[in-house]
C-alpha cells in the first residue's frame, strides 16, 4: 500500500474539517461529533459533519453529497475528525470505505498509521476486495 506524506494542503483540510465540526457540535444531545473535509481536483473544498438518527449519516458521507450536488466529479483528498480521537482525524468506517471506493477509489485518504502517524492513502487500498457492481 503506498502511503502519502501530508502537504501544508492537507494541513489546511484537517483545520477546516476541525473547524465545521467546533461550529456545529452540539454538546447537549451529543452530536453532529464528526467534521469532514473533502479537497476536490479543482481546488473547491466542501465541508460537513454528521447526522445521527435512526440510520444516520456519517460526515464522509454527507460531505461527498454535499460535493456532488455542487456539481463535482473529482476528488483528490478527504479527512474526517473527531474531538476525542487521536490526533484528531479518524478512518472512514466500513460503509464510507465502500462509497469512496464507488465514488473515487483513488481520492487519498488521511489516516493514522500504525504509529499514530498522519499519513494518506488511497480509498481503494482502505478496502481490499471491496464490492463492485456486476454488469451483464
Ligand atoms: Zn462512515
């Protein structure tokens, strides 16, 4: 798996997904606890965090929504955060790793690796042997 160093770039998307989420956490109910950043092709960076409910939505997946009704189609990096996790960024779960990898398997994602370190890595390599549609 080849692994990506961060850029002042990804710095910037880590600040802004930080920023989202400290202006919509809602400490009373306990939500919205996840901020998200996406860095599309052309530069434009959407911004959102979670919805819980009875099905919820994680950040990732409202983030990329909120991309692609504004019209976008290329995406070069994403990172979710979170106020309580180490260095603050967290991993798409299983679902989001799925998405991405339908959307753009080769977005980079920002993640810890195993030394707590912040690196990024293609959604793809996040889920070997993901799911994909079979056409007939
Ligand atoms: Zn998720």
């Amino acid at each position: 798996m080849k692994k990506y160093p961060l850029t002042d770039k990804d710095k910037e998307l880590i600040a802004l997904a930080l920023e989202v989420l400290a202006q919509n956490f809602d400490d009373g109910i306990y939500n919205h606890t996840v901020g998200c950043a996406v860095l599309c092709k052309n530069q434009h960076i959407y911004r959102g965090v979670n919805c819980d409910g009875i099905h919820g939505s994680c950040a990732e997946y409202i983030t990329m929504g909120i991309a692609i009704s504004n019209g976008e189609r290329e995406f070069d990096t994403i990172v979710a955060v979170h106020e309580k996790h180490l260095n603050c960024v967290v991993p798409p779960c299983g679902n989001c790793r799925q998405m991405l990898f339908e959307y753009c398997p080769d977005i980079k994602v920002i993640v810890n690796d195993e030394n707590g370190n912040l690196i990024k890595v293609k959604a793809k390599d996040l889920l070997p042997f993901a799911w994909q549609p079979v056409t007939v």
